[in-house]
C-alpha cells in the first residue's frame, strides 16, 4: 500500500525513529505504517546514507527520443506567429517548408509542454452531422455575415465572408459598416470582377438576402438571378446547413478578433486582407487534406458582364411587367399581387396540366403559382428552401 498523503515526509520520518529502536519488530512496524517490508527498508537505508526522506524526481536522467531544441523552436515559432493552430496544422506547415517533422502527437506535446495548449471546453450538446460538398469549385458559394464585432474608436464592423463550398477558398472578406444589400452588393461585384460568376450562392434566411425563414425574394436575389446566379437558403433554424461558412466565421473569431483590438474599419480591412492570404495560401485545411484552400481553387469561366442581362422570354410567352409603384400584374382582367422584390421586372406565365393554374416565372426560375379557380387571387412570397446534399 502506498504512504499517506497527509504529511508524508513526517510519517517516514517516525517509521525510521522507530524502527532504529533495537527492540523493534520492523516486519510489524512496516504493517502498522501500511507499507511493505521492501519499502520500509528503502527508507531506513536512505535515512542512514544522509538522503532526505522527500520523492525523488522521476523525470530520466535523459531522453534520447526528445525532440531537439531546434525542433522545439520551430513549432514554437509558428505557433506564435498562428496561435490558433493546433499540432496537425504546425506539423504539416513545417514538412512543407523542407523539415523533418514529428508526429503531430509529438508537435502537441511540444505545446503543452511549453504552455500553449488550453484545453477547450466540452460541449456535449453536439451531435454528429453528415457533410456535402460540391465537386468542383464555383459551383457553390456561402456567403454570410459573421456577428458583429466592437470597434475601439466606436461603432461596429459587420464581416461579410463569402467561401467556395468546394476548395474552402475566401473569395470576399469585407469589413463592412452595415448589413444593408447595396453594401452585399458592392463586395460582390469586386469578387465577381476578379473570380468571376459562381453557379449559386448559399445564404440564410435573413436580411439582405432572405426576407424571413422562409426566404422570400428580395431585389439583392434578384440581381443575382440577373447574372445566372441561382440563390438557395439554408433550412430555417438549421445554421448546420450552412456549416462551412459557419467554421469559416469561428476560425476568423479565433485567429484575428480574439487576439487583436481593431480601431476602426480601414485597420480591420487591411487585418483582413493579411489573413485571407494566409487562410487561402498557407494556412493547411483538415477539411482538405491539410492542403491550403488555393490548391483546389480555379477562377470561374463565367466573367462578370459589364452591363446587367436583360431576361429574355420566347415570342409565344405570356408576358406581364409587375408595376413599379404596387407589386401586382394584370391577368384575365384581374390583378394578382407579386413579390416586392420584382417591381419593374417582366416575368412570364407559363400554363400547368391543370386547367387554370399558371406558374409565375423570372426567366428560367419559378416565383409563384396563380389560380384562376380562385375568387381572389393568391401569390404565396415562399420560395423553396434547400438542404444542399
């Protein structure tokens, strides 16, 4: 049995008192302090030679198999320079650069060792989650705001973050002072001029791309349409749905604004222009592979026109312009109320096999359904809501 914790170098110290009585039994004595003769004797030969009674180190004399100080100062540098990298990360950045890396096990020793690992607290809450991505890049972005963040000199910054679901790439990354949609489309367009057109963007349901958790249309989405750029939105309530942008947004919380306080909107632009080449060119990616976002990315073919497409319909489409002033059409002598978002648009109505029953259509996409059946007329603002798989 081992010693007591409570005042151990005490308690050995009686043992050897008594035990150097002539007329002591030590076999005895040994059981009564509840260790085994072995131990009992270890301690009087020790007491006898002049040590000190304390445990001693167990640390070895050395360690052949641990890294070298060289070593050691290299994880450290990057991890200085990254703080929010963990071991797989620092490993695979340094066996890029040429060196011959531990394994991460080792690297995330290295950084307990020396005081940079906090454990993170544990959310139970979690569950497991199937993941999608899309095969090829552009074919999908995610675009959202991440919450807003305090400014020193006042005021608050609203980062808009926009990613390729296939390569993680950070197309946009803006600091912005609002969450109004000129703002959304003013960053876009700058991404679209120098990456070109995505096929579709995924956004959630709330303003300046959704109008509620259903997603109704809004003239930001309609723009969009404009360009042949199909606007989806996450399931109402399910932010999983939008998973990567989500990863994307605590990465930007833990990398740059849990570590700097940020003035103003120019000083947070230029944070975030020095970290989006980092995320995109040298930060390893374990969603990828521990490959950076850039190795998988290519610029869309699709170039962003100078001039906003018109929608064009066929010779035979029934055609109506909804009204600049009320969002209605004129229909068989009645008037049918539109989505606001398409005041001043032309779109088309195209029969369905039932009779008296009309979709709504913008160009190739579908915005409503009306019945003639009806006596009042009906236009439902819900646009189908996605899970991307």
């Amino acid at each position: 049995m081992p010693w007591r914790e409570v005042s151990i170098v005490d308690e050995r110290l009686e043992f050897v008192r008594l035990a150097s009585r002539e007329d002591v039994n030590r076999r005895e004595l040994c059981r009564r302090f509840g260790i085994s003769t072995q131990t009992g004797y270890k301690w009087l030969t020790r007491h006898e030679a002049g040590d000190k009674l304390a445990d001693r180190s167990r640390r070895p004399h050395s360690s052949p198999s641990r890294s070298t100080a060289a070593m050691e100062a290299l994880v450290l540098e990057v991890r200085d320079a990254h703080p929010a990298w963990g071991a797989r990360k620092i490993a695979h950045c340094l066996q890029r650069n040429g060196h011959e890396v531990p394994a991460a096990s080792t690297v995330h020793a290295i950084l307990k060792r020396r005081g940079r690992i906090v454990p993170p607290p544990v959310d139970q809450s979690k569950g497991p989650y199937r993941r999608f991505e899309r095969p090829a890049p552009n074919l999908l972005w995610q675009m959202d705001f991440k919450g807003h963040v305090p400014m020193s000199e006042g005021g608050r910054c609203h980062p808009l973050t926009v990613i390729d679901d296939h390569s993680r790439y950070a197309v946009c990354l803006k600091a912005c002072a609002n969450q109004q949609g000129t703002t959304v489309q003013n960053a876009l367009t700058a991404s679209f001029r120098r990456y070109g057109l995505p096929d579709a963007i995924l956004a959630d349901n709330g303003s300046p791309w959704g109008d509620g958790p259903y997603g109704g249309w809004t003239w930001l989405s309609v723009w969009l349409l404009k360009l042949g750029i199909a606007v989806l939105h996450s399931r109402p309530y399910h932010p999983q749905t939008h998973g990567k942008n989500e990863r994307f947004n605590r990465t930007l919380k833990d990398e740059v604004f849990a570590l700097k306080r940020l003035r103003n909107l120019a000083e947070i632009q230029s944070t975030f222009d020095a970290w989006r080449d980092v995320y995109n060119l040298q930060r390893p990616h374990e969603g990828l592979g521990h490959d950076v976002p850039a190795s998988r990315y290519r610029i869309s073919p699709r170039p962003m026109p100078d001039r906003l497409p018109s929608v064009q319909y066929g010779e035979r489409e029934i055609v109506r312009t909804v009204s600049t002033t009320k969002p209605y059409i004129s229909f068989k002598g009645r008037l049918w109320k539109m989505p606001q978002a398409f005041c001043g648009e032309r779109v088309a109505l195209r029969p369905l096999s039932s009779d008296g029953r009309y979709q709504v259509c913008f160009g190739a996409h579908k915005i409503t359904e009306i019945d003639l059946a009806k006596c009042v007329s009906y236009v439902s603002e819900q646009v189908s809501t996605i899970s991307p798989g």
